[in-house]
C-alpha cells in the first residue's frame, strides 16, 4: 500500500477497535463476572486448569484494561500488542481451543482476529495518528 493516510487510517481504526474490545474482556472478567464466588473469573480460570488462578485473573484483567487503553491511545502500541497477543494465545489455548469454531460465547474465532490485529500492529507500528509518533518528535 503505498497511500501513508490511507495504511494510518487503517492502523488507527485496527488500534481503536482491539482496544475497546480488550478494555470490554478486561471489564468483564473484574467487574461484570467479579474476580471471587461462584461464576467468578477465578473460579472459571481454576476449573480451565490456568496456573494461580486468582493472581492470573486480576492480572490478565488489568493488562486486558491497560494494554487496551494504550492500544486506543497509541501509546507504547508495539509493546503493548505484542503482550495482548500473547495473552490472547493462552486464551486461546485455555479457554477456545477445544471448542473450534462458533462454539457459543467460546469459539476461536475472537482470540484469533484479536492476535491477528496485534500481529499486524506490531510489525507496521501504531501509525502516525498515535502517542508514539508525538512523543517521538521529542527524542
């Protein structure tokens, strides 16, 4: 592609769009599921067999919240994609694998675009429409 606005728009609008989607994943797991009691985040990550559930529960909550939010603002995009795919792989792994696909509220087909959008994001950048690029001007 050889238009700059055009790939930046586009890489904007892939940042927005897996932020909010992992701000929402994060939301849900702290607050809507709750991390503790019965149908917690907790208890669903012990019974899907993830090492120390209760601290990888409030963990992956707030790098869910905080690698969204940095996506969205394209602050640390790079750094923080990279992280999210890898959190969408032991997601993957987890909790979709074994349902294949349109498995209902568990297929692979969200973690899946969700590491495709954070590939992307890390091999081409955040674009020009982002924190980096600002803060670049500076160094």
């Amino acid at each position: 592609m050889n238009n700059p606005a055009l790939r930046d728009a586009a890489l904007l609008l892939l940042r927005v769009v897996a932020g909010v989607i992992f701000i929402a994943h994060g939301w849900h797991k702290a607050f809507v599921l709750g991390m503790d009691g019965p149908g917690g985040t907790t208890e669903l990550y012990a019974a899907a067999g993830v090492p120390a559930p209760a601290i990888m529960a409030w963990f992956t909550a707030a790098a869910e919240m905080l690698g969204g939010a940095l996506l969205v603002l394209g602050l640390l995009a790079t750094a923080s994609a990279a992280v999210l795919a890898l959190f969408s792989l032991v997601t993957l792994y987890f909790f979709h694998w074994g349902h294949g696909f349109y498995a209902e509220g568990s297929g692979i087909e969200m973690p899946l675009i969700l590491i495709a959008a954070c590939v992307v994001i890390v091999v081409f950048g955040s674009g020009r429409a982002s924190l980096d690029r600002v803060f670049s001007r500076f160094s």
